[in-house]
C-alpha cells in the first residue's frame, strides 16, 4: 500500500498541465515536457479541430499527453484539466495578427478573466507552481522609464499609456508592427494587447500574493523558431509580410 501510494505520488508530481497546447510557443513546451518524461495535460478549444493534430504526433504522447477541451472563460473546463497535476505552464493569451471588432471583449477579458480562473482553478486543487507565460508588451510601454536604466522587474507598461493609442506612433517607444493592409487600426491592435498582458500579468501576482499560490512570470519578446502546428503563428506571420512586403514599418523588434 505504501508503495503504491509513493508511487501514485510520483506521477502526480510529473504530471503538469499546459493552457492553449496548440500554440506556438505552448507546442514546443509540451513537446520537451514530453521529453522529459512529464505528463502533460493540454488545453485546447476543440480537440477535434485539426490544426492540433500535431501534439498526438509529437514523440512519447500517446502515452503521456492528454488533451483536454477547455476555453479561458469557462472556469469548469479549466478546474478539470489542472486536476492531478502538481504545476501549470499558463500560456494561452489572444494574440491578435490583425483587427478585432470587439478588442476589450477578444483581447483583454480573456487574457485577464483568463489567468483569474487558471490560478483559482490553481489554488482549489493545490497547485504547487504556476508559470505565467506574460510578455515585454507588460514592461517595455513606459515613456516615464529612464532612457539609462535597464527595465527589470520593477518595471511595468503604463495601462493608461497603453489605453492612448493615439499617441503611440508618436512615442519614443518601438513601434508594434504594421500591416500595410491593416495600418489603421496596427497601433490600437498593439496597445490593447500590451494593455492585455500588463493587466493580466498585475492581476496574477495580486492574486497569489493574497491567496498564497506560487506564481513566477516570464516575459519573452518575439520568438521565432520551427513551427510545429499546421498554422502560423503570429511571430512566425512577422516573417513571411516582411518577405512579402507588406509590413510598412518594423521598429526594433516585437513583442510575444
């Protein structure tokens, strides 16, 4: 009985689970969870869908990766994947390619209402690590920043800056980039997902400071690498409009 026991909890503490599996950057983390040895549970809108038939081809995961049916709004179906596992790699965010009529809707309540109920979700079943996939989109939108001084931990993007789109293009800070057939609406695309992740990522740790879950963040700028979906992703869509050349300006760089 003990031995079963240990053992029941040697798996529990392999087991963890990755929201939004299909993704980009979430792909590739459920694929090295794999090859370690982890047990993955994978979120993931529509299992059915095949724009995820790659994660049931990746290396050890018909034995180890468990796809659940899950949506950042419904706090039922995320409870039940996290269920057993001893961390989660939150990863799933709207990144918006282009415009969206109802950005405060698609953008900003999933990414916050979203990472709400992943950690409440955390904190019923006992979570003991929560990685918050955030962005330099929650740091580097700051005019009042030093221009000398390195932006660290204590620096956060002004959500009242990030809320003025109209005074982006002007700013000393990068420009998001801009799609010749969406340059209208590129600068409020940009800011409402930079507003996005510095409310989500300010939301996490005021949550877990008050409810004692342990929550670290990384914030990754743009990320480009072999695609493992069938779909491109919006980095990788960077890539392919320069080439194409509709892209009207890229200013140093991007963000995740």
């Amino acid at each position: 009985m003990a031995m079963a026991m240990a053992m029941a909890m040697e798996v529990e503490r392999k087991r963890v689970c990755v929201t939004g599996a299909g993704g980009f950057v979430a792909s590739w983390v459920v694929k090295l969870l794999l090859s370690k040895g982890y047990v993955v549970h994978g979120t993931v809108r529509d299992p059915k869908d095949e724009k995820y038939a790659h994660l049931s081809k990746l290396d050890r995961a018909s034995d180890n990766l468990k796809i659940f049916k899950a949506d950042l709004l419904d706090y039922d179906s995320l409870r039940t994947a996290i269920a057993g596992c001893a961390g989660v790699l939150h990863v799933a965010s709207p990144v918006p390619s282009s415009s969206v009529p109802n950005p405060e809707v698609e953008v900003l309540e999933p990414a916050v209402k979203g990472t709400l109920n992943v950690l409440k979700a955390c904190k019923e079943v006992k979570i003991r690590r929560v990685v918050y996939v955030s962005s330099t989109a929650a740091v580097v939108m700051n005019p009042n920043w030093p221009k000398d001084q390195v932006m660290d931990e204590s620096c956060w993007s002004s959500k009242e800056y990030c809320k003025a789109t109209e005074t982006l293009a002007m700013a000393r800070l990068p420009v998001f980039h801009c799609d010749k057939a969406d340059s209208e609406n590129s600068v409020d695309i940009h800011n409402w997902y930079c507003l996005s992740k510095t409310e989500a990522e300010s939301a996490a740790f005021e949550y877990a400071k008050q409810n004692g879950l342990d929550v670290v963040a990384v914030c990754p700028g743009l990320i480009f690498g072999p695609v493992l979906q069938l779909t491109l992703n919006s980095s990788t869509l960077v890539l392919v409009k320069l080439v194409q050349g509709t892209y009207m300006q890229l200013v140093q760089g991007n963000y995740a």
